[in-house]
C-alpha cells in the first residue's frame, strides 16, 4: 500500500478549507469538517512512521528547471509525528469549543 502521497494530503485539505472559505462557505462549519477530515491522512502517516519506526516520505520531487537545482520533498519522523498531533488535535478543540462570532 503505497501512503506517499498522505502528506501533501495533510496539507491540501486545509489549503482547500481555506479556498471554499474564501469563496463563502460557513467558516466555523467548513474550519471543523476541514480538521476532522484532516485527521484520517494524519492517522495514517503516523501509523507508517510508527509501523516502521523511521522516516517516512512523501513523493519524490523533480526539479522544475536545471536552472533551480533545488528539490522539496515532505518527510515525517519520530520529532515531527508529536507536533503533527498537536496541531491536528488543538485544531479541532479550538474550532469545536470555540464561540460563533
């Protein structure tokens, strides 16, 4: 089972909440779905992180010159795996406790 691609997940969903605010959407309502959903790619790296007790990576990257050498690519590890949760859960209490207004 290839999970590569839950980290650029982990970040496209809340990019996606951002844009349908943007556009109108209810902003509490589409805030919480956004980190409920966001739960289930973070779940799942954790897992591969813990499963296999090392780094996991996202995709590959491709430069997209030879000009800029450069290359960006998503990692998680045993450091990164706390704080992902941290956020991924204050996230959620903070927009299901919280007020509307």
């Amino acid at each position: 089972m290839n999970l590569g691609l839950t980290l650029p997940v982990l970040l496209l969903i809340p990019l996606a909440g951002t844009v349908l605010i943007a556009l109108g959407a209810r902003p509490k309502a589409t805030a919480l779905w956004t980190s409920l959903l966001n739960l289930v790619p973070g779940f799942l790296a954790s897992g591969c992180v813990l499963r296999s007790g090392e780094l996991f990576f996202g995709p590959a990257s491709e430069p997209p010159r030879e000009l800029f050498p450069f290359h960006f690519s998503l990692g998680m590890d045993g450091l990164s795996l706390p704080l992902v949760w941290l956020t991924l859960i204050v996230t959620w209490t903070a927009i299901g406790t919280g007020r509307e207004g």
